[in-house]
C-alpha cells in the first residue's frame, strides 16, 4: 500500500498543480487580442474558415501574416480551427493556449522523470538520487507552469506558436530520453533516438522555427548526462553519428547561409546593427535570468523596445558586466559537468534556448515568450544548486521553500493575469510601466480611441492627446502621427502641421519599414474616401522621403503605386512601381493582381492574362479563387467591350 502511495503521489501533486494553474490564468481569459493578434488573427482573413472546405484549410495553413513565408503552417490551422468553432471571440483563443499550456506542464514533469532515471543509471547503474525523482519532476514542473515570465506565451493570443511549437520540442525531449535510457541499458537499438529527434522537429518547425532547436537541447543532454557513452563507459558511435548528420550538417549549411548575408550592409532594418545587437543581447540575457527567478511585477510587460542598445563594450557600462557574468556562468557550468551535471544542463538549456533570438537574427531585442524553453533549464540549474545535487538536505525545508516560491511565482502571475483581463487595463498599466517605449504608449493611445465612452465620458481626446505626447518617443513609428491625421480628418478638427512634419521628418532619418508602408497606405485610403481634406502635398513629401533610401520595399511601391494612380493620375509612375514591386517579390499574390487589374484598366489585356496566367501557377486548390476571380471577369467584360 505504501509502495502503491508513492507512485501515485506525484501524480496527484502534478494534477494539483495543473488546476492551480488554470485558476491562476483565468482572470486574463477575459482580456482581448493585442499586438500582433491583429494580423495573426483579427485582420488574418485567411484563418477565417466558415465552411471547413479543404481549400479553406489550405489557405489558413498559408496565412502566415509577412512579404516571405516562414512555413508556419500548424500555428496558422490551430488560429483557424478557433475560428471555425468560435469565431473571433478572444476568450476561446486564449482559452486554447491556456490548455496547451497545461500539456507542456505535463510534458516537463516527464521529461523531469526521464532525464533523472537517466542521470541515476549513467551515474552508478541502480543507485538512487539524494531525492524524490517524481516528485522532484512535479514540483519543478509546478513552478514552470506558474512562472510568471511565461505567461505572454499563454495569454498573447499569437505567441501560441511559441508554446505550440515547444509542445513538440517538450514531446520530442521526453521520448529521447526514454529512448536514450533504454538504448543505455541495452534494451532497444540507437534508432528510437533518430525517430524521436526527426519526427518531432520535422512538426515542431511547422509550428515555428523554435521546434529545431530539439536536437540541440538532447544534445545539451547527452553531453551533461551520457556523454556519448555506452553503459560499459564506450564511446557510442550511432550516438555521434546522430548529432553529426542532426547538429553539424545543420550548422555548416546555416552558416554558408549567413555568410551571404550577416553584417552586409542590408543585413538590418533596425536602429541598431549585428554587432550593436550582439552586445546588447548580453545585458538582455541577464534580465531574463532575473526577470525569471526573481520577478518584479513592475518589470514584467509584453513590450520591452525601450531598451538602450550597446554601442560598446562601456556604452553603457553594464555591457561589459553582463559578459563577464554571462561567461562566468557558462565557464562554471562546464565546470561543475562531473560534480553537478542537472546544473550544467540547466544551464545549457537556457543559452542554447536563445540561440535564435540572442544572436544574429534581426529580431526586437527582447521579448519575455523567448524564455519559454530556457526558463526550464534556469529552474533545473538553481534546483540542482539547493535541492538536487547539493544544498539542502532537510526534507521539510526543501518543500517549505519550493512551496514559498511557488505561492510567490502564482501570485505574481495571477496579478499579471488580472492586468491582462481587459484591453484598456493592461494597455494602461503597460504604458505606466514602461513610460518611454514606443508601443506601449501607442497601445496606451489606441486603446482609449477603441474603448471610445466609459462611465459616460469620451476617451477619445485623451487617447489622441497620448499619442500626440508621445510621438517623439526614440523608436516611434509613422503610426502615431497617421492616426493624428487620419482621427482629426474623421472628426473634422483641424489638422496640426507638426504632425506631417514629424512624418516626414522620420521617413528621413531611417529606411522605413513594412509598419510604414502600411501607415501610408491608410493615408492613402483617408484621401481615397474623401476623408481627409488637406495635405496630400505633404503626402507626396512623405513618400519621396521613404523612397529616398535604396532597394524600398515591395509593400512601400506597392502603396505608391496606388498613390501615383488615384491621387496624382500619374498612371505610367503607378505602372512602373507596381512592376517593380512584383519583380522584387514575385510571390506576393496582391502585388501581381493589383498589376493585372492597372494593365486592364490601361487596355494591356494580353499583359493582363500572362499575369493572371502567373497567379493561377500559385493558386494552389484554389486558395487565391476569391482574388482571381474578379480580375479574370473584369479581364472578360473588357475584352467583349466595342472598340471605341
């Protein structure tokens, strides 16, 4: 009977947790889309399935919001599958990552499991740990589950592609491990370890990117726990011959892949360069370390692109600082591999988790659902450190401790969740905590604008009014003032000359982005409707402004063209800018049918079918019938129209 308790234990503490968990994340249940839920899923027509039709499906998996597709294909279905079931209610998207959430946590304990009967068997053969292993497993996977830096992972309707994807990775890592405990003892053949790590990336990726690091996260096993060995102390050669065809093959292609293009001088479309950002990664690094173990609420924010990138090894000081502690760090990992392997791994885990986003890659500096993985490995290092291979030897203060960080971590996160439980709220709350980011006080502003009344009295004037204030914020785009213009047309207030000033003078200073090109587009559309009144000379210095630098994005031609077109009849400049757009980016399915439609207008039918001839070669099970469809009868009418 004894016996038959302690099995089960463990698994009546993990289900515990998991309902603490869901009471703690149900407050932000309530809270709505934000940030980029508005081109995943709000303004994503594509993942708007209705009749569950196969090409529906097709073009969901397609929809991946961007000008280059990055293959994210289970992510998108999983959006629209929500929708096909409950439409664009936010409380069934959230609900659903909450859920995965919850998978994950399950996950963890077993990878846990496994990864300490692995770390027995390698160790001394039948020996057992200083500790509960299950429970061990159930308390750190408690604490993941409730850690407070994760929870943008759960309640950020878009960033379910970071958990989702990690449900493979979390998967993958479990079934490795009991693959590589079995191949230890010789009870199976080294294939399991193949099956596990190919079938598991190979989904994770279509998830996203995050999903081919499972490889080098068994590898971060396998040196801290195994070390390529074999049970009689050999070295393992379908082991090595694993991680040489799934680790360095990998690494050679990527890196001729980044020689074509790293620190050129197109490399970036930021404020910063590669080496700035190498630098700057370093003191990010340390605040996700802290922001993890030991959170402070008021630190705590999705949005974190006020931080000052490095200029220098002392611009700011705290450059050098988080290198030499970032080195220190990894230098006693290797260090403590014989003594302390789970601290090693742990440590390992998390700088291998930011290998991605920490490095080269043009990415934001930071963002707090980049640590769903690593904070994992930062839990293993500190539990090793006190309870797992050292430290505290008293069973009862180890459980007093892990509960009194458990109670701290779910608290912090349940305030967190009652922050993000209603739109206006949490954009307030971010813009207070987080006075000069950009984003956060443009969240701040559009969210006063939506909520429009609340308790009798308009929040509109004062949600212009922040964003008139905070235009000139270091890092501001276009969008503030766009909205300035395009608010006061609507009202029928008069416009502040400043405000084109300032749009222009930004368009000046800095190669502009997709964000730009959409901004002048919704100027365009202000003059289009009639909307707007005055300043479409202001309008045309905007866009020689953003055409200034070179190579400008097919997205930024694109809006001129329409520009050209219908506001200054200029129709052989809106020909030339479309034409260049498509041949930039082929693949842009709007680029190539807006041409089609300017060559009807302009009577170049037989142009007109070679294009819509190219857009039917990409028009796979009819995704794109919704677009074509139109321009090839418009293509039709005209053709049968009398010659004048």
């Amino acid at each position: 009977m004894a016996s038959r308790m302690t099995r089960f234990l463990p698994w009546l503490v993990i289900g515990v947790l998991l309902a603490i968990t869901v009471a703690i994340y149900a407050p932000g249940l309530s809270g709505g889309f934000i940030y980029d839920d508005a081109s995943f899923v709000v303004g994503n027509p594509g993942i708007q399935v209705s009749t569950g039709s196969f090409r529906e499906w097709v073009a969901a998996a397609l929809s991946f919001p961007g000008g280059v597709h990055q293959g994210r294909w289970l992510g998108m279905i999983s959006f629209a599958a929500n929708h096909y079931f409950s439409g664009l209610d936010p409380f069934w998207f959230k609900l659903t990552n909450l859920a995965i959430h919850l998978v994950n946590g399950l996950l963890v304990f077993l990878i846990l499991r496994a990864l300490f009967a692995l770390r027995r068997a390698c160790a001394a053969g039948t020996a057992e740990l200083g500790f509960n292993e299950s429970l061990a497993a159930a308390a750190i996977a408690g604490l993941w589950l409730v850690l407070p830096i994760n929870l943008t992972a759960v309640l950020y309707v878009s960033q379910r592609l970071e958990a989702l994807s990690n449900t493979f990775v979390f998967l993958g890592l479990w079934w490795y491990l009991s693959a590589r405990l079995r191949y230890w003892r010789g009870e199976s053949r080294a294939s399991g370890l193949w099956i596990s790590l190919l079938v598991c990336s190979s989904l994770g990726v279509l998830v996203k990117e995050s999903g081919a690091m499972l490889p080098l996260y068994a590898a971060c096993a396998e040196f801290a726990i195994a070390g390529g060995r074999k049970q009689d102390g050999s070295r393992s050669r379908p082991v090595y011959a694993l991680y040489g065809c799934l680790l360095l093959a990998p690494l050679l292609i990527g890196l001729a892949w980044l020689a074509t293009w790293v620190f050129g001088e197109s490399t970036y479309a930021r404020s910063f360069n590669t080496w700035e950002r190498l630098l700057s990664e370093t003191r990010v690094l340390i605040d996700y370390i802290v922001w993890s173990l030991a959170p402070n609420l008021d630190a705590l924010t999705l949005y974190h692109d006020d931080i000052q990138s490095s200029s220098g090894l002392l611009d700011p000081p705290t450059t050098i600082a988080a290198i030499a502690a970032l080195a220190a760090l990894a230098v006693s990992a290797i260090w403590q591999r014989k003594r302390r392997p789970l601290f090693t791994l742990g440590i390992a885990w998390f700088f291998c988790g930011h290998l991605l986003t920490a490095t080269i890659i043009p990415l934001l500096l930071a963002f707090e659902h980049r640590n769903y993985f690593p904070s994992l490995g930062l839990l293993l290092a500190v539990a090793s450190l006190i309870v797992l291979e050292g430290g505290l030897q008293r069973a009862r203060i180890r459980v007093a401790l892990t509960t009194a960080v458990f109670a701290f971590y779910a608290f912090t996160t349940w305030m967190r969740a009652e922050e993000w439980s209603n739109p206006l709220r949490l954009a307030i709350s971010e813009a207070s905590k987080r006075p000069t980011s950009a984003a956060a006080q443009y969240e701040r502003g559009s969210a006063m604008i939506s909520t429009g009344v609340l308790n009798g009295r308009s929040l509109v004037d004062d949600g212009l009014l922040v964003l008139d204030d905070n235009r000139h914020l270091p890092g501001a785009s276009i969008l503030f003032e766009q909205v300035l213009i395009t608010s006061a047309a609507r009202m029928g207030t008069p416009t502040n000359p400043d405000w084109w000033t300032s749009l222009i003078q930004k368009l000046r200073t800095r190669p502009p982005a997709i964000s730009d090109a959409k901004s002048l587009g919704n100027l365009n559309a202000c003059f289009i409707d009639h909307i707007c009144k005055d300043g479409l000379p202001m309008l045309a210095d905007a866009y020689t402004a953003a055409l200034s630098f070179p190579s400008p994005h097919p997205a930024l031609l694109s809006v001129h063209a329409e520009f050209a077109w219908y506001l200054q009849d200029d129709k052989a400049l809106a020909e030339r800018e479309i034409r260049l757009a498509v041949e930039r980016a082929p693949l842009d399915v709007n680029a190539r049918r807006n041409l089609a439609i300017l060559l009807i207008a302009t009577g170049k039918l037989d142009e007109a079918q070679m294009e819509l001839d190219a857009l039917r070669k990409t028009n796979y099970f009819g995704i794109f019938d919704y677009l074509i469809g139109p321009v090839e009868k418009a293509l039709a009418d005209k053709r049968h129209q009398p010659s004048p």
